[in-house]
C-alpha cells in the first residue's frame, strides 16, 4: 500500500493532539492504485477505556462514504494510534478487523509519535498480517 505523506503527517499529528488517548479516522483514496490520498478524523466515542480502545463513530464513517460515492476515491481502511504501546495490533483490533481493508496504527510516545506501521486481515476477525506501507 502507498500513502502520501501528508496524509501519513496528518495521522501522525492527530495521534500526536489526542494523546493519551487513541484517535481514529479513515483512509480514503484509489482502490486501483493502491494509494492512501487522504485520511478523515472521526471522533473516538469510546467512553470508558479511551487510552486503549476506539470505537468509530458509524454516523461519521457513513457521511464521509456518501461523501465519495460520486468520485474516484473509496474507505481503503481505517487509522488509529496506541499511546505509549507499540504500533502493532491488539487482540481487540485484530477482533473487529475486515477482510480488504488496510489498518495504520501509529505509537504515540509520551505524546510524540512514533512508529507508524500497517496491517490487513486475511478474513473478518483476522489474524492481521504486515502490509508494507510505501511513503510517495
């Protein structure tokens, strides 16, 4: 998978602002190219383990689908960050993971971010595998 890099920038910046807790929010952009054009911020509404848990707004997730039907872009996945845990999945993300879409994960460290890595699941629910993310 590619991802412009202001689009991974602007992952990194809003893990970054929401620390400690995890952010979340959509990658859009050209399913037949396999780009990452933009991502879309939503709000977390996990109310009682923000620190280590988001749930996407589905209200949100569907306005922003509707908002692409009629363009050249797609939802190709969704981002989120682990403050001060590793960029790589957790037995709750790899549960609520779908097949065909991509996961950015970024570490926010003491409220600087850190690695950012990618995953995709081989079926609904996982198990979650690396998926090189090219930087253009």
């Amino acid at each position: 998978m590619k991802i412009r890099r202001d689009a991974l920038e602007s992952i990194r910046s809003h893990g970054a602002e929401g620390f400690p807790y995890e952010i979340c929010g959509l990658l859009i952009g050209k399913p037949a190219q396999g780009l990452i054009t933009e991502v879309r911020r939503v709000h977390n509404l996990e109310q009682q383990n923000p620190e280590v848990r988001y749930l996407i707004d589905d209200k949100e997730d569907m306005r922003i689908r509707k908002e692409l039907y009629r363009t050249d872009l797609d939802v190709l996945g969704y981002y989120h960050s682990h403050p001060n845990h590793p960029a790589q999945p957790s037995i709750f993300d790899t549960e609520r993971s779908w097949e065909s879409y991509v996961y950015v994960i970024v570490s926010v460290q003491d409220g600087r971010p850190a690695d950012v890595n990618a995953f995709v699941a081989e079926k609904d629910r996982g198990p979650m595998i690396p998926e090189p993310l090219e930087i253009v």
